[in-house]
C-alpha cells in the first residue's frame, strides 16, 4: 500500500507542479532488436526488451513521455503494469506514465512477424521529467536487455535480467528500411500517408457490389488515460457517414476530397469510431474507405498519450448495416476484418485533397441518426 501513495502523491505532482514535457523524438535513438539478427534479418517471433532505470542522486522521477514502435508490434509495460500496444511500425505510439521515485523498468515484448525472416526493430525515445521540472532522456540503445524468448514475469521489477544479452545495435534513427516514423503530437499533424484503402471482402479484381457497407474500429486509451480529442481525415469511394461513439460528425460525397474533423470527447472507457459508406451506380465498381485518425489521452501525468489508427485490416467490416452498428455498445466480435486494397495514392484514386471540414452536420441517404448525446 505504501509504494502505492508514494506513486499516487508524484502523479499529483506531475499534475499540478510540472511544466509540459519539451519535444521529444527519435534523433538519438536506436534500431535494437535480439542477438538473432543477422543480415538485416530476424526469426519471427516474439522477443522481450527491459530497461532498468534508477534515477541521478537527489533527483525525484515523477513521469516519462515515451515515444516508440516495433517491427511489426509490441506491447509495453512500465513497472510491471501494461501500458499499451502498438501494430504497425510505420508510425509510433505516445504514452504518459506516472514514475516510482527510484528503481523504475520499462519493459517491451516486440514480435517479428511473417513467416520468414524480415527486418525487425525496436525504436524508442523516453523523457524523463523530474519534480524540479527538470528532464532528463533514455533512447533505445545497447544499454537495454534483450531476451530471444519471453519469460513469465519478464515485465516485473523483481525480475533478474542478469543472463539477459544486451540488445543489438541495427542503425541510428533513419537508417532504411524504416526511415523516417511520424510521431503523434499535440496538436496533431496528421496526413493519409500510411493510410490503406479498405472495403469488404466482396472485393474482386478491383471492384465490388454497389450498396451500403459498415465499418467499425475500437480504441482503448493507455492505462491510467482517458482519450480526450481525435482529429480525422476520411474520404470514401463513393460516400460516407462518420460516427464517433454514435455522435454524427460528418459526411462526404467525393473520394478525391477528404474532410478533416477534430471532436472533442467525453469520458468513457473506450472511442468506437464507425462509418456508413455506400459504393454507388448500380453495377460493380472500385470502393473504398481511406481514413487517418491521431487520438489524444491525458490521465494523472501533465503529458499527452497519443496513438494512430489507419484504416487497415485492424478494422471491422459488415455487408450489411444492421441497426445501431455505430453506437459504442454494439457487437462486432463476428464481423470479418477490412480488406485492404493498397496503400494511399493507389490507383484509380491516387491522391486526395483534405480540407476542413465546414457547414452543416448532415448525414447521407439512409445512413442513422446521430446519438443525442456529444462524442
């Protein structure tokens, strides 16, 4: 009980005392992964990561902002405790966590995946703030342990990572073949880059059914974060009705304009986002859906958590609307994921125009009503 005052009382410090944290990002950090690289090339397979981190004498930690991304995913753990997840190394994940005021353990549990031997990495940046205000850096590098395999506890403070190698240095931020990784800020700046057009799996050589179609993706926040805003860029081919968490934000009517939305949320354990989209004519013909959403979440720290979600094969899609599929309780464990038909600027769309969105909150034929309440 004691360990946990002791972290609850530098959480409320970090909130009320502590300055923003400067700007943070990956100039000094490292490509790191297990000492089974060779050649640019690793196993598949899951791999652990710990970083043990005590701080400089006569200086109280009270939270980091860390930055981060694994080729291909990770799950990350602070002291022992999961903070959150991330799925596409093209671009990073952001989180704000409270600090223990002495020995503290970053942990990461990154996984190769394909059924090859690929590239994989683990990139990361962590800003340390401490009760004067004052900050101090970590990035990934040698000084990390890294494990071919995952024991059970590995995540724990009390784990002893002595027979652990230390990691394997691939490159300094850049080096190819990840290259440059966006990283979430605040305020966001956001781009349809790494974006995917998606639609359902009626998809065949290039053209699918005419009609409405649903699609639906779920964001959890970090633990301890509740999401506060999320901007979005979307455009569909050929039209679109945008829900968050039930709430009509816009609509769209042309594939090669996308509209820019910024909500503001309301507190709740979880952000759906859900489009109504209709493939118009009435024979077979290209759709898609292309969207690129940032999130912001704050919680006990005086930093932001930010996360991407692209439109890629994490989403749900549904050949039918059922009723309520955009309110947040809705089941969509039964739904099949999104088929993805490449990546932004893929023909026939190429490029698209983002504007503002501006004007009246109207929804498109046959799409629902707009829950009553706000996002």
């Amino acid at each position: 009980m004691v360990p946990q005052l002791i972290y609850s009382l530098f959480a409320l410090i970090a909130l009320y005392l502590v300055p923003g944290a400067a700007a943070l990002d990956f100039s000094a950090s490292t490509w790191i992964w297990t000492s089974d690289v060779s050649g640019g090339n690793a196993p598949v397979g899951a791999r652990a990561f710990r970083k043990d981190w005590t701080p400089p004498l006569g200086k109280t930690p009270v939270q980091a902002d860390i930055i981060m991304t694994v080729d291909n995913g990770f799950t990350l753990y602070v002291n022992g405790v999961e903070q959150g997840t991330g799925g596409d190394f093209r671009y990073a994940q952001r989180f704000c966590v409270a600090l223990y005021p002495c020995l503290n353990v970053f942990a990461v549990t990154g996984v190769n995946a394909a059924t090859s031997p690929n590239p994989a990495g683990l990139l990361a940046a962590i800003q340390i703030t401490y009760s004067d205000g004052t900050t101090s850096t970590i990035v990934s590098d040698t000084t990390w342990r890294a494990s071919i395999t995952v024991p059970t506890g590995y995540e724990q403070l009390s784990f002893d990572d002595n027979s652990w190698k230390p990691a394997v240095a691939e490159g300094a931020y850049g080096v190819a073949p990840w290259g440059q990784i966006p990283i979430p800020s605040d305020p966001p700046v956001l781009s349809l880059t790494n974006a995917n057009w998606i639609w359902t799996n009626e998809v065949a050589n290039g053209v699918a059914p005419p009609g409405a179609r649903a699609f639906r993706r779920t964001y959890t926040p970090p633990t301890g974060q509740t999401a506060t805003s999320a901007t979005i860029i979307i455009t569909a081919d050929n039209e679109y009705s945008l829900y968050v968490n039930g709430v009509l934000i816009g609509s769209g009517n042309n594939f090669q304009v996308a509209q820019e939305y910024t909500v503001t949320l309301s507190p709740a354990p979880s952000v759906v986002f859900a489009v109504y989209a209709v493939n118009t004519l009435t024979v077979n013909n290209p759709a898609g859906l292309l969207a690129s959403i940032e999130i912001n979440s704050r919680g006990e720290c005086n930093c932001t958590s930010g996360s991407y979600l692209l439109t890629d094969g994490a989403w749900k899609s549904n050949t039918g609307t059922p009723i309520g599929f955009q309110l947040p309780g809705f089941d969509d464990s039964s739904w099949p994921a999104a088929t993805t038909e490449g990546v932004y600027g893929v023909a026939p769309w190429n490029t698209v125009t983002v504007t503002p969105a501006s004007g009246p909150v109207n929804a498109i034929a046959g799409a629902p009503a707009s829950a009553a309440t706000a996002a």
